[in-house]
C-alpha cells in the first residue's frame, strides 16, 4: 500500500530526535557549541531569523552540506518555519553520514512569538539581488558575505596601472566605499595600461577620472578621493578612516616604506603588487598574523637596480593581471574565506605563463614588526631610499 504524506512525516519523525524551542534556548544561550541550519526559502530568511543560524534552504540541503557542514560529527539543529521541513532535513543530513543531529519543533515563528532573539539581513533592493546574483550563488559569499562587502572600506593607493584593475573590481563586486589617492593627472601614455582612464579625461585628475567610471558601473560604491601625494604629513588623516584592508599599487619605494610603517602601527592589512617589465608579483602584509614589507626588504635597493615603468617599461596587460589578483586578495580578507597570501611570495612570469610561490618568514628582529622594533615613528624616507640619514 501506497504511504500518504502524513504516513511519511510520522516515519521520519520516528527516526530523528526533536528538540523544543524552549530547550534550544537554553542551550544557545549557555553557549553550547551546535550549529543551528535554517533550512526555509531565502524570502523567509529575508523576514528574520535566529542570530548565527546558517542558512541553508531544503532544495539545496544535500547539494551543499558538505561545504557548509563539514564537520559529520559536529552537534547540528535543523529548523525550518513549523517543524515539518526541518524534519525531513535532519533525517536527510542522517542519510548523508551526519551522527548527531536534531530538529527543532516546532520552528521559527514560534521562536519569534516566543520572543526570543531573532535578526534580519541586510535588505538587498531588488536591483541589488539582480547585480550580485552571481555571487549570491556562492555559499562562501551569500547574502551575508555581499552585506559584508557593501559594507566594507577598501583604500586604493593609486589610479594607476594597478590600481585601475584592482578598483574596478572591487567596486564591480559591491565593496561599498573605496579611497582613491594619487596626485597625478591622467596621460596618453597610461591609456596602454591604466584602463580606468579614457581620452575624455586626459589632464583631468586621476582620482576624478576613477571616481566617474566607478560611479558609471556600480551607483553602490562610494569614492572617497584624495587628490594628493601620500607622505609622513597626512599618513595619519588618511588611514586613520576606518579602512578594512589597503590595496598598495604604488611605485616608489619611500612611499612603500611609509605604509608598511603606518599599516603596522594601525593594524591595516595591506595587499602589496608590483610590476616590472614582463614580471609581478603580489602578497599580503597582515600585521600579527606574517612578515611585514621591511622583512622582506630590510634596505630599498640601489636606484639603479629598480628602474620605474617609464625608464623599463612595462607589458600592457600585466598589471591588469596583477591588479585583479590584488582585489581578489581583499575581497577574501573581507568575507573570511580562502588563504591569503600572508607569508607567501607569488610571482608571476607573463613571458613564460608561469606561477611561482615563495615562503616569506617574519623576522623576529624587524625594525618595525619585531619583539624589540627600533623604528617606532615616522622617518625620512626619502633619504633612507637614497642612502642617506633616516632621521
């Protein structure tokens, strides 16, 4: 004999074990290790749901447990609006190898009636929902991930051939407020790298120019310019902004120095590229967690040995691949997700196609990030990448 609905819902009870609200409380509340899986559709999610649940809608539960569950024998809740779909999930995470699972009966709208907590995310337009729908797919991403990058403040230093990439990207991707700083106007000659830039706005400030292209592709993001050169005098002001990561595309070696120092003391993570010829090469300096930029060079190198794009020049293309990997770089630290490249070296060959990754140790003796620093405010840059004095 055929089984009804009902006949399958008394079944699968049968085989899970069921929680009370009331006792699900409590244990939330003495901080008991569980993971709570809201298994309801994404417009329920919208309307409220229980603070550190994660969500995971019944269509895709067997789709994308093992990425949002991985632990099998982690003590896991599954609740759903009335205890119904809950039920069939924790019977279905038990199929897929989970050991020690329960379902919470009934579901959320008692636990709202009841008063007990309850949050809401943040409130995507609808135009938002179309824009970042791609990343909305992502489990590592989700609505919770893009609030956090429409959230987030990335500084950009430089409108340049890294820095055009790297902020397009990130504002593509939603990050809600980017800094721009570079005192230079735009130039025909940047327009074979500088892709931020078109012929409408040469001689115009690159700042400008960046912030009206931003502005043009994503209404979300808001630029914040500074149309300056950055120095020991206005290091403070401008850092001092509240900024979750720094996307480092400069070109001079004083000015490096200079954020490393400024980046440490504040505890800013900086994502370093650099281009040269054919070559580049990216990694991130995280204050407590690696090296910072003086482990890796102790001393800038001889003038001579470091020429600049304009003396050496440089492979059009390539900073658009350096740069991107850059913004990739922030955006992971923003959501928490993947290995930065903190205490790794990648570089890049464009001539050969290759990738190349190198450990980069702290040195315990660093003169800025060391147990004993020897610099502890700022210098003369200058003069400490020319050779001379660094008072």
């Amino acid at each position: 004999m055929a089984k009804t609905y009902a006949d399958l819902l008394q079944e699968v009870k049968a085989q899970i074990r069921q929680v009370s609200l009331e006792s699900l409380h409590e244990r939330l509340v003495a901080g008991e290790g569980l993971t709570l899986v809201d298994v309801r559709e994404q417009d329920e999610w919208r309307q409220g749901h229980v603070p550190g649940a994660i969500h995971l809608p019944r269509g895709f539960l067997e789709m994308q447990a093992a990425a949002k569950l991985p632990k099998k024998d982690a003590p896991i809740v599954t609740l759903c609006a009335g205890g119904v779909r809950s039920a069939f999930a924790a019977k279905a995470l038990m199929d897929l190898g989970y050991t020690n699972v329960e379902s919470a009966n009934p579901g959320f709208n008692d636990w709202k009636d009841k008063g007990y907590p309850t949050t809401r995310p943040f409130a995507f337009t609808t135009e938002q929902l179309n824009r970042y729908s791609r990343h909305l797919l992502l489990p590592e991403v989700g609505e919770v991930g893009q609030a956090k990058l429409l959230g987030a403040r990335v500084l950009c230093l430089g409108a340049g051939g890294l820095g055009s990439p790297a902020a397009l990207y990130l504002a593509a991707a939603g990050v809600g407020t980017l800094g721009m700083i570079d005192a230079d106007v735009v130039d025909e000659s940047n327009l074979q790298r500088q892709v931020i830039h078109g012929r409408a706005f040469v001689d115009r400030p690159k700042v400008e120019s960046a912030a009206r292209r931003i502005a043009d592709l994503n209404p979300d993001v808001k630029v914040v310019p500074f149309q300056e050169r950055l120095d020991s005098g206005n290091v403070d002001r401008i850092f001092d902004q509240g900024w979750d990561v720094i996307v480092d595309g400069l070109d001079n070696f004083p000015t490096r120095y200079l954020v490393n120092d400024a980046s440490v003391w504040k505890g800013i993570p900086v994502v370093h590229g650099s281009i040269f010829r054919f070559d580049g090469q990216v990694t991130t300096f995280w204050p407590g967690k690696g090296p910072c930029y003086r482990c890796l060079y102790p001393e800038p190198p001889p003038p001579h040995l470091a020429p600049s794009c304009a003396e050496a020049g440089v492979l059009g293309v390539l900073p658009g691949v350096i740069g991107t990997m850059q913004a990739t770089e922030a955006i992971k630290i923003i959501l928490g997700v993947g290995e930065p490249l903190v205490g790794r070296l990648l570089q890049y060959d464009s001539l050969t196609m290759t990738v190349r990754t190198f450990k980069l140790p702290r040195d315990p003796h660093c003169s800025v990030c060391g147990s004993e620093p020897t610099i502890t405010s700022y210098i003369d840059y200058e003069g400490f990448c020319t050779g001379g004095p660094a008072h």
